[in-house]
C-alpha cells in the first residue's frame, strides 16, 4: 500500500522530530499510538537509544501487557518493566472527576527515575492530535513532567496512526482502542482489584465469544454490555449465555447496552 501526500508530510514532520532528539523514553502501553511512537524511535533512533517503558498496573490487561511484550520481541526493542501502584493512592482510587491525573502522575513520576539512567533522552507518551476533542485531566500529567506527544506535536491523527502503522506492517494496526479498566468505573464510585478483574473477566468472555471491541462498565452490583453497533445482533444471538456466565463473574444484574460501544461514554457532559 503507499501512503497518501498528507500521511506521507506527516511522517516526514515524525522523522525530523525524532532526529532532533538524543534519545526517546517512550511510555509503552501496547495501543497502536504508544506502538508507533515506539517502533519509529527503534527505526530511527536505534536501540540503543529507543527505550521503551510499561506499567505492571492493576488496570492494565493482563492480554495488553502480553501483546506489549511480544511487539517489543518482534522488533527487537529495549524495554522496561515497572509496577505503578496508583491503586494504593486515594487519590485515584477514590475515582474522583482527574482520576487520570493522578494516574499519569504515578507514571510519569516513575518515568523519571528511569531517564535518570539514560541522560538527554526525552520522555515520550502516544497522545495524538484527536485526543484533545475528549476530556483528559492526564495531558496536565504530561504538562508539568514535560513529557512529549511527537503524534500530537506533528498533528498526526488517528486515522494517519493506522494508516502508518500498517504502511510498517506492524501487528496491532487494526487493534481496537483499550483504555485502562478503571474507566469502565463511573466517577465517584471506588476503583477496586475485585472490580478491575471483574471487568477483565466478563470482557475476556466477550472476546472468547467472538466480540474484539468490547467494554463491560461497571454500576456496583449491575454490569453493563457494550459492543460496536454492528454486532449487537450477534450478540443477541447468544445474549442469555453470555450474560448468565458474565453474572457468575460476580454481577448480580447484567444487562445489554443498545446504543452499542461509545469510546468515553462515562464522559459525556465533562469539560476539559
């Protein structure tokens, strides 16, 4: 495939901003946009000066961690295991409306302590120019540990992201957006390990069944289904089996959301 004239102005933009860098310390979570970031610093940085960084966190799936280890094998990149324990913070674990804040604030922090090992090299996150339509308390992270965004800086924008991403053939082109599992947690209401690995659970089962983009929120003891629109009738199909095993998982009530998958749903009416 060839890249379009925009794409093409835009990864040139990419590669200036890389070879006027020392090094890159890229916070890695296995998204396509970390992805990208880290795969162009391994290529035009080399590696020993591509590093990349992901967090054993509570709220990070277990299969985006795996899938974040096999890329960095595939590409033969550097990368570093720290555990963030943002969990033990109240702060965070309260689910107050910056919840990301404190997040990134425990990675960022922790980021810090490893650029401590490779001097001059500038940490780097995969926000990218769409990302500031939503509401996202963590780039006020970014911000105050003057954490770079190439993606955003160049204007890069999502639909370009996947578009380069498979230009470079690089496997999670396609792969559906996973934000953490705290955000299938409404605000205000207490982000716990039993209720991350409930979510994990019934969203894993999901996926057994065939369904990739799933988010399975979480109201207490009511769980809340939600997959892209156009599967919603595949879904039905097996509606009483999956929610009878979703509620074995430890809801007492699991209901099917109608309106299909919305990115941000528990955003909605917020202002950044």
């Amino acid at each position: 495939m060839e890249l379009s004239k925009e794409t093409v102005a835009g990864l040139e933009k990419l590669k200036q901003w890389f070879d006027n860098r020392e090094g890159s310390i890229v916070a890695f979570s296995g998204g396509i946009d970390s992805s990208l970031v880290l795969y162009l610093a391994r290529v035009w940085q080399g590696k020993e000066r591509a590093i990349g960084v992901i967090s054993r966190s509570e709220s990070l799936k277990t299969r985006d961690f795996e899938l974040a280890q096999s890329f960095s094998r595939q590409f033969d990149i550097h990368m570093e295991v720290i555990v963030t324990r943002e969990l033990e913070d109240e702060r965070y674990n309260s689910n107050p409306l910056d919840r990301c804040y404190f997040c990134k604030e425990h990675l960022y922090s922790d980021l810090q302590i490893i650029a401590e090992k490779y001097p001059g090299f500038a940490v780097l996150n995969g926000n990218n120019a769409d990302d500031y339509g939503d509401y996202r308390p963590g780039m006020k992270a970014a911000d105050k540990y003057e954490v770079h965004a190439p993606l955003a800086e160049c204007r890069i924008t999502k639909t370009e992201i996947r578009e380069i991403a498979r230009y470079f053939k690089l496997p999670n082109w396609d792969k559906p957006a996973s934000p953490c599992l705290s955000s299938r947690i409404p605000y205000n209401h207490k982000i716990t390990r039993q209720k991350l690995d409930a979510i994990e659970q019934a969203e894993t089962l999901l996926n057994r069944f065939g369904f990739d983009d799933v988010r399975v929120r979480h109201y207490g003891d009511l769980g809340k289904i939600e997959v892209n629109k156009k599967d919603l009738p595949k879904l039905m199909e097996v509606k009483d089996t999956v929610i009878e095993q979703i509620r074995q998982i430890g809801f007492d009530q699991v209901v099917i959301d109608e309106e299909g998958l919305v990115s941000g749903k528990l955003n909605r009416g917020m202002v950044n």
